[in-house]
C-alpha cells in the first residue's frame, strides 16, 4: 500500500463534520486514460445537454461506504491490504445513460474475472466487518456527465483502453460547487502479462 494520506478536515469555512466522512472504494486511472475519458465526458455533455464531470472525479466505484465515522479508516485500510492486488485490463466501449438520474456513463462490455473477484471480497470483507453497503447489483462503469436532459440510448464507441493498476480509499465532501475528493489510501495492483 502506498503511504496514505491522513484526513485533514476542510479549514476554508466549508461545513463539516468532523467525526464522519463521506468515503468509496474506487479504481482510479492513471493520467493517460483519464484525459480520454474527460475528452468522452465533455463530447457526451454537449451532446446530452449534460454537465461533465471534472479531472478528479474520474473512477470506477468498487464499494460507495457512505457517511463513516473517521476512527473507521484504519479498518478500512486494513481491509485494502488484505484484498487481491491483481488489477486487469478494461475496454470502456459501451455507452448509456440512466435516464431518471441524467447520469451518462461508459462501461467495458467484459469484466475480467480478477476485478469480479476484486469486487466480491472487498464486499465481503466490508460486510464482515460491519459496513453497510448497497445492494443494487455490480454495474462497472465511469460517470461521464450528470445533469443530462437529453440522455443517449445505449451504444458502442471506441474503446478506451485501461489497465487497472491502482485501487484507492477516497474521501468525498460535498460542497456548493460540488465534491471535493481526497485520496485516503491507495494500493498498487499488478496486472498480469
């Protein structure tokens, strides 16, 4: 795991909150594909009458935590070192929009067994230890725009090609021109040859 970063509450006057914190398991790109997928978002923004999602904000969410308390983390933590550290690659080619939400998204038309593996112990682990999760079933993908008032049909695109390689505990606090991310921990995976 690489060193993680102690929360630090906000010191500009924003609310706060500083026993809980808003907090998800995510998969986080490396710089490379990020730019690919906000060139996508704000393509798919324009076209859907949407608001794009901005750099920060790229990921795909493996378990959404909600409101923890902040004396969680280090179990949290714990639970991130003891998953699988195998990452794999991902071809984003589908897109689609959740039309009562607005949100559009991309999503890989094939998910590799080692990030449904990924996924199912880190649920499993977070459920043992206490976590409550959502039960909506396991729908990868990465926001692309919110907002949308003429969201598109399903369709394929040219795949963005992303190797998952990294894995990250992210804090998330919501203000007035929208959520501010803090990487919490985060963990290096390997992607096999």
């Amino acid at each position: 795991m690489t060193e993680p970063t102690e929360y630090q509450p906000p010191t500009d006057g924003a609310p706060q909150t500083p026993d809980r914190i808003r907090a998800f398991f995510a998969l986080v790109p490396e710089d490379s594909v990020r730019l690919q997928f906000l060139a996508l978002a704000r393509d798919v923004a324009r076209r859907s009458r949407g608001r794009s999602i901005s750099g920060e904000h790229v990921h795909l969410t493996l378990a959404f935590l909600g409101d923890v308390p902040i004396e969680s983390l280090g179990r949290l933590r714990k639970i991130g070192d003891a998953m699988p550290q195998v990452g794999a690659p991902l071809a984003f080619d589908t897109l689609g929009a959740w039309r009562a939400s607005g949100v559009a998204w991309v999503a890989p038309s094939v998910l590799p067994q080692t990030l449904s593996t990924l996924h199912a112990s880190l649920h499993a682990a977070l459920m043992e230890a206490g976590f409550a999760l959502e039960t909506r079933p396991f729908r990868p993908h990465v926001t692309l725009a919110r907002r949308c008032v003429q969201p598109h049909p399903r369709q394929q695109n040219t795949p963005i090609h992303w190797s998952v390689r990294r894995m990250c505990l992210i804090g998330s606090e919501l203000r007035a021109e929208g959520p501010v991310h803090t990487t919490l921990a985060e963990w290096t995976l390997r992607t096999p040859a």
